[in-house]
C-alpha cells in the first residue's frame, strides 16, 4: 500500500504547468472576486471592469431574480436533500421544465443540476454500442467528456466544416444511428453553426441534431431562445440542451425535445438520477430571469449594440478576432508566454480577461477571450480596449494590421 501511495504521489508530481506558471507570476487560474458579478469587479480591493464573464445579459445582480430566490429558500429551504429521480422533485422543477420547453419550442424538458451534468447524462445513454457519435472538432469540453462515457463510436469532424461532416457521415453505415452533437455558439472561438447546412446534411445521411446553446440562449433566436431559433429550424433539431449559468444567471441545466426522449432521459441519464436535483433557489433564479429576458427585449439589444462597438474599436486598433459572429471576441496572440504576460498587465491596470492556451485551443491559437455583457457601458468597453492595445504594445504582439503591413498588404481584411 505504500509503494502504491509512493507512486500516485510520483505520478501527481509529474504535474508542473501550474508551478511554472506561478514561478513566473503569472498564474491567472482561481482570481478571487470579492464583489457580485458585474461590469465592474472587486479584486484585492481594487476595481476592475469584467470582461470575462459569460453573463451576457448581465441578470446576475437583477433585483427581480434575486428577490426570487430569496423567496424561494423561504419556502423550500436551501436544498432537496435528493435526486429527481426519488425525492427531490419540486413543483418548481416541474414549473421550469414546462416552461423551458415552450421556451425553445419542444414538447418536454427535463432539469439537471449542471450543464456539464447534462452532455454526460445524455450523451452516456442515448445511443448504443453500434451506434455513432459525430462531433465538431471544438465541441465544448463536457460534450466530449459525455462521449467518453458512451458505449458509441465518436467521430469527429473539422471545425464548422460541413463538406467534412458530409464526408464522414458518408462512410458510416446507413442503418446506424448517426447523432450530431454541436455547440451553437462555441465557446473560445465565438462563431456560430451553419445549421441550415448541417440539417440538409443530416437529412440526406439521416442523422439526428443535438445542439448545446450554452453560449446561444439569451444571445440569439426568439427572445434568446437559442440557435435553432434564429435560424428558424427547431423542428429539424432534435434535442436542444443548455445551461443556466450564462444568460440566465443561476446554476443547472436542461435537455428538451419530443416528450418520449424526455422520459427515455429521465429514466436512463445516471448524472440525474444519481445526482441531487438543482436547489430551489437556483430554479426560481431561471424562472425570474426568463420573465426578464422576455419582458426587457432591450437587453439583447443592448448586448449585440454593445458586440458591434467593441468589433468596431477592435478592429480599427487590428486586433485578431478571427471568425466570431457573437459578444464572444477570442483577440488572437498566438503565443502562449505573452497570452498569460498580456493578461497579468490587463489585471494590474483593471481589466479581467480569461487567457486561453492550448488544450482549449491549438498551441498555435492562443487568446484572451474577451466577453460582452448587456450592462456594459460604451466607456467601458472603450477604457478596455485603450488598455489592451497598450499592453500589447508592452508585450510585443504583433496586431494584424502589422503584420499585413509586414507582409506588404497594407489593410486589414476583416
């Protein structure tokens, strides 16, 4: 038993990306905020504009959603003390359930207590062993995790490439259950889907559609209803899933789609019913913030006004924002030292951005992901990019401008 605890600690110490890190000061992971999150953030007691959040809508502080949960633990405590599955079923739940699924236009739903608790409870038993799991190549993190813990075959293909989709689909037997897993809005990069094509695609090859509008919901569709939404295909989508710790500023998730898939999951997903069910409090928060997001329209505008002004200053400073189409802005630096130096200046002159190194990205594709919020002001999103670009020049990243310039183009291609 010793030699075994002498070689899991060995094995542990093998472990040196954080400590590298640190040894250089420049670990980023685990910043403790001392505020509510909010445009602006307390930190070591300093104020810092957020924009690093993914709550979009900026409802985490929203009086009426507060108040929500507030009454709610009133009424049912602080926890279920129980999974759905026996006794930690709510009427509440039930109440979110129904209404989730009008929202984005299915018949049922079903509430877990995480959205990574929903890609692995769905994605673990919804095919079987001759079945295929076909997913983009960055799929978010709790999509792929979830497929691991199938008895399905997982094939990946190029990211937001449907000529590759169609050709892996091609090759996989026609009588198999063929399921498409895809972000809406992913995550790092910030460009959306091409349903229309990947739901001709699927027709042809007769596969299914899940999509995980983690990122999508209170962002795009219907009143933020989502990606399939916007793009007017929710019933050529067969199962929308999503989470509530972004626009809908609380702690859960949910799958939705045709009533027997919803009661196929509930009796099967081990993530829910192995796992105790979301606690009132945070079920009353989604219930409040969809009554907000659909009584103040506004918002969405507000953060889509607010997307197109920060592209705007980005640009015209020749930031690389690559490919995104959301408030999701990946600003590329391509280079994993200066990425984590760029964003320890960014903090020490009040601004918080997540670095994004590789595995979440290719070596070669290293970021700040820099996210919008409704509640953004147009001097804070000014302030941030006056600072970034002169951390930049600090750091030594070359902007896209300079580099056409270097390479004789002489204009920026957006």
């Amino acid at each position: 038993m010793y030699l075994m605890n002498k070689r899991l600690h060995h094995k542990i110490a093998q472990f040196t990306d954080a400590s590298a890190i640190k040894a250089k000061g420049l670990y980023p992971y685990f910043r403790a905020i001392e505020s509510g999150q909010d445009t602006e953030v307390i930190i070591g007691g300093k104020r810092v504009l957020m924009f690093g959040s993914n709550s979009y809508l900026g409802l985490t502080d929203h009086p009426k959603i507060k108040e929500a949960a507030k009454k709610a633990i009133d009424k049912y405590g602080t926890g279920c003390a129980g999974s759905r599955f026996l006794n930690g079923t709510l009427d509440i739940h039930v109440e979110l359930e129904s209404r989730l699924a009008s929202y984005v236009g299915k018949q049922a739903a079903i509430l877990f207590s995480t959205g990574f608790q929903v890609n692995l409870g769905v994605l673990s038993c919804i095919t079987g062993r001759n079945d295929y799991l076909i997913l983009d190549e960055q799929d978010h993190a709790s999509i792929i995790d979830g497929c691991r813990l199938s008895f399905s075959r997982v094939i990946k293909y190029a990211h937001n490439d449907m000529r590759d989709l169609k050709r892996r689909l091609s090759m996989l037997p026609e009588e198999a259950v063929k399921l498409i897993v895809v972000d809406g809005i992913f995550s790092m990069e910030g460009d959306i889907v091409k349903l229309p094509e990947m739901v001709a695609i699927a027709d042809q090859y007769g596969a299914n559609i899940m999509i995980d509008d983690a990122h999508s919901l209170g962002v795009i569709g219907h009143h933020g209803s989502g990606t399939a939404s916007h793009f007017n295909l929710t019933d050529q989508v067969d199962l929308i899933t999503g989470t509530f710790s972004k626009s809908l500023a609380s702690l859960g998730g949910f799958a939705a789609g045709d009533a027997e898939t919803i009661d196929y999951l509930k009796h099967k997903a081990r993530s829910l019913m192995f796992s105790a069910s979301m606690p009132p409090s945070a079920v009353a928060s989604v219930l409040a913030a969809l009554d907000v997001i659909e009584s103040e329209p506004e918002r969405i505008e507000k953060l889509w006004k607010n997307t197109r002004y920060a592209v705007q200053l980005m640009l015209a400073e020749g930031f690389d924002l690559g490919i995104t189409e959301s408030p999701i802005l990946p600003i590329y630096i391509r280079d994993h030292d200066k990425t984590f130096l760029a964003t320890k200046y960014l903090l020490d002159m009040g601004v918080f951005v997540n670095p994004v190194v590789s595995p979440a990205v290719p070596p070669e594709a290293s970021l700040l992901r820099f996210s919008l919020m409704a509640t953004h002001s147009f001097t804070q999103i000014e302030e941030a990019v006056e600072k970034i670009a002169i951390v930049f020049k600090k750091t030594g990243v070359v902007s896209a401008k300079e580099k056409n310039t270097m390479q004789g183009i002489g204009h920026y291609n957006s």
